[in-house]
C-alpha cells in the first residue's frame, strides 16, 4: 500500500475532518489528472508546521499561554501566503487543511504564491484590545523566523482585520530595524494596505455569482440570496450583490439570523456593522425581519445561497433540504465531501471555496505588488484587476468542468493541481 493510501482513509460515506476533505479533493485531482502517487505524495503534506507557545499578561495580572500554528504547505509557485484566524476550536489539522486550500486557490487565479496558514486557540470576544495586540505581538514574534515578504506573507481571517496586520507589521519592524510593509497584507490603507482589500473577498463571491447567473441565462435582478455570516466576506458580499440589484432577503451570524421576504436594508446594514463591529444582526433595529436559525437559513427556498461564516455547515444532514440552485462558498470548506456529492447528484451547482472566496488573496498579491513598487494603485484599478481576474478564473474552470465532464469543484482541482506539478517538474525534476 502507498504513503498516500495509507494516509487516506477516507473511503466510507461518513463525514469527514476538513483535512480529509482537502486531501481527498486533492487526490481525486491527482486521479484525473493521471499523475503518479510519487507526485502526489509531494504534495499531500505540508512543507513545515510550526507549533507555538504565546503568554500573554492578562488584565488581571495573571499569564496565560496560548497554542498557536503557522502551517506552510507548498511553495513552488512563489511564497507561502495565507491568513490567521483567532478561534476557540482551530486546531492544527485544521490549520493544515485550510493552508493546503490555499495553495490550491493561488493557483486556480494563478497568482505566484504557495499555501500557508496561522491560527491561535483563543476566544476574541472574551479578550480585550490589550490582550489581543499582546497576542498579536508575540505570536509575529514566534513565527517571524518563518515569515517574510519573499517567504511567508500572513494575511487576515476570522477575528482578524486590519489592526491585527497592523500590530503584527509594526513588530516586525521593530524586530528587523526597518520597514516591513509587505511581511503582511489586509493591512489599514494608511500602512501600506491596498484599497479595496477589505471588501474583496465578499466583492469576488458577488462577481462570481452574477457571472454564473448569466451562464445560465438568469439575471441577478430576478435573484434572492440567503448568505450566512455578517463578518467580513459575507458583510461586503452582500453590499455588491445588493448594488446588483439581488434580493438579499436572510443573513446571519453566530447568534442567529434575519430574513425578509421582500429583501433585507442591506445598506443599513452595513452601516450598523461597520459602526458596531461587535453587534449581532439579531439586534439590528427598524427593520421588518423576522428572526431565524442558522439551521433554516441555509434551507431557504433561494436561488442562491453564500456560506460565508466557517467550516462544514453543509453536511449530509441538510444537504437533501437545500433549495437553491447555486451555493457559492465564500467561506472555506462550509460542504462537506459527502454533502459535496448529494448536492451534485441534484445538480446544484457550486462554487467552490478554492474559486469563489479567492478574490481576497487576489488583492492581497496587490498591496504586496503596489508594497514593493512603493505606488498606490487608485480604488477602481483594484477592483477593475479583481473582477477581471475573477472572471477570467472562472471561465477557464468553466470550460474545464464543460470539457472534462466535471464539477466546478473537480475542475478547479484540476487546474490548481496541475499548474503546481507544472511548476514542480520545471523546477525539480523530482516528479515524473
Ligand atoms: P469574520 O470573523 O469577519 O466573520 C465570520 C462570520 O461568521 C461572523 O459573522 C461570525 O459571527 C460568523 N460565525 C462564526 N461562527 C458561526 C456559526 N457557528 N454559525 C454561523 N455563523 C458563524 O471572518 P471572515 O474573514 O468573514 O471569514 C469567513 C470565512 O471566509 C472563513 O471561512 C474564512 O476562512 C473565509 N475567508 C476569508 C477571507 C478574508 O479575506 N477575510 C478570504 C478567504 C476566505
């Protein structure tokens, strides 16, 4: 039995952890594309996993020592990149999962980046700003020796923004003695961030839709959308498909959702979140919506729905009780592999995680080109390259879904997967 056999045991029906899906998406890849299991060993494991102990003093005095990750999964195409998450139950599998994704998206928009993922056992909403800049501080300190602008550029994720890259940036600084700018990406505009960035990755799932709609002939005006999650991908994914003329009539987070027949106020929305960063939509006033359960949310009877919050929420469970047509999955690994096959078998289309939610690394390769070249690019050239790539990725996996007789999912594997065994042998020579 093969490395890559033994390391799979994924071949009942059963859920599985989003490792396995990664891995197993990845190796029905490698089977599609005829490639010998040499070549896939290669890539079915990380590069490095680093494992780090972070203290820090807590308001009360007392020191507590937090787990944090930062998994670098391949780099042939150019430097790890990926984003840190602050959440109670990441752990490193997970870790491992979502940087092996990352190398896989990199590829489908073919931008020069490998895959890399942080992230740091923790519960933001229990910890103050002090707590969490220290926490920020030291964990940049404990994998800078891994890190750098040509190596492993860290960009945001869940529980991190702007000020996260901000406070991870400036220690970076301190510690090399000189500016740092593009060690990270998601930065605020004013140290070196790109415009647009923070919208992007919403923006990308919106671009996406509307451009799968008109595939089908079907135009986003006539569209309602359900998206679960008002963090960051979904807040700004709502706003542009808002701005396109879809009813967005459901949105959620982890306290609950709201749904209005008719469309949600999504500009208001909006508006209420950037201004209360910490408020859950339940408590969104003046508006006539009716509360709802992540659970029903997802089975809305829609024509398209957008998890946009974390992982596995469409499982094998509900997956036969979703009612819309298109799933764009702007979050990371919200289908899981079993629940992938029966939405296929009813002919839902989804777009897959590795396409749909790549627009935010796509910007973050612009503030690191416009960090080097030292020239801020205006806010409409962002989103005019965003879109532009965005599209293109989209009608080459299209094409391949189309020629090979595959899901969009299959075929963006197929692509990514590919393009790195393309780099891998010219660079070398170890695969046949
Ligand atoms: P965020 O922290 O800004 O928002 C996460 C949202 O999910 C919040 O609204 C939160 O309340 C909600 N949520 C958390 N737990 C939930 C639960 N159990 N049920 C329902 N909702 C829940 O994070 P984000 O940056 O918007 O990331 C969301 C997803 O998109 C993640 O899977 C992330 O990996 C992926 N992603 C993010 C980016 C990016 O640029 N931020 C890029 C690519 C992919």
């Amino acid at each position: 039995m093969s490395i890559l056999e033994t390391d799979l045991a994924v071949s009942s029906f059963d859920e599985m952890s989003m490792l396995d899906n990664a891995r197993e998406y990845f190796v029905q890849a490698v089977a599609n594309l005829g490639l010998d299991h040499g070549t896939a060993n290669l890539l079915l494991n990380p590069t490095r996993e680093l494992t780090v102990n972070i203290p820090v003093k807590r308001d009360d005095g007392t020191c507590q020592i937090f787990k944090g990750f930062r998994v670098q999964h391949c780099n042939v195409r150019g430097p790890f990149k990926g984003g840190i998450r602050f959440y109670p139950l990441v752990n490193i599998d997970e870790v491992k999962a979502l940087a092996a994704l990352m190398t896989w998206k990199c590829a489908v928009v073919d931008i020069p980046y490998g895959g890399a993922k942080g992230g740091i056992i923790c519960d933001p909403a229990e910890m103050s700003v002090n707590e969490l800049e220290q926490l920020s501080r030291q964990y940049l300190r404990l994998i800078k020796p891994i890190i750098g602008p040509f190596e492993d550029i860290p960009a945001p994720d869940i529980n991190t923004g702007p000020q996260t890259m901000a406070w991870m940036m400036d220690e970076a600084c301190k510690m090399s003695g000189y500016g740092m700018a593009p060690i990270v990406t998601g930065k605020p505009v004013d140290l070196g961030g790109s415009l647009g960035r923070k919208e992007a990755t919403g923006y990308g799932v919106a671009c996406l839709i509307k451009n799968v709609l008109t595939k089908l002939g079907k135009s986003i005006t006539d569209c309602r959308v359900a998206i679960q999650g008002f963090g960051n991908v979904a807040m700004w994914a709502a706003e542009r498909l808002n701005n396109y003329g879809a009813r967005v009539v459901a949105i959620s987070d982890d306290q609950g959702g709201i749904f209005c027949q008719d469309g949600l106020p999504i500009i208001e929305l909006v508006k209420y979140k950037v201004q209360n960063p910490v408020a859950h939509v339940i408590n969104f006033p003046n508006c006539k919506h009716q509360l709802i359960s992540n659970k029903e949310l997802l089975e809305l009877d829609v024509d398209v729905l957008a998890p946009c919050a974390i992982e596995n929420q469409i499982t094998s469970n509900n997956a036969p009780h979703i009612k819309a047509g298109i799933i764009a999955e702007g979050a990371n690994g919200p289908v899981t592999m079993p629940a992938d096959r029966i939405l296929s078998d009813r002919n839902i289309i989804i777009i897959p995680d590795i396409l749909a939610n790549a627009g935010g690394v796509v910007v973050s390769y612009f503030e690191w080109v416009q960090n080097l070249q030292g020239f801020r690019w205006d806010r409409n050239r962002v989103i005019n390259q965003l879109d532009i790539k965005m599209e293109e990725s989209l009608e080459n996996i299209w094409m391949h879904s189309i020629v090979y007789n595959k899901t969009l999912r299959q075929a963006a594997f197929m692509v990514a997967v590919q393009r790195v065994v393309d780099a891998l042998k010219l660079r070398s020579g170890l695969t046949s």
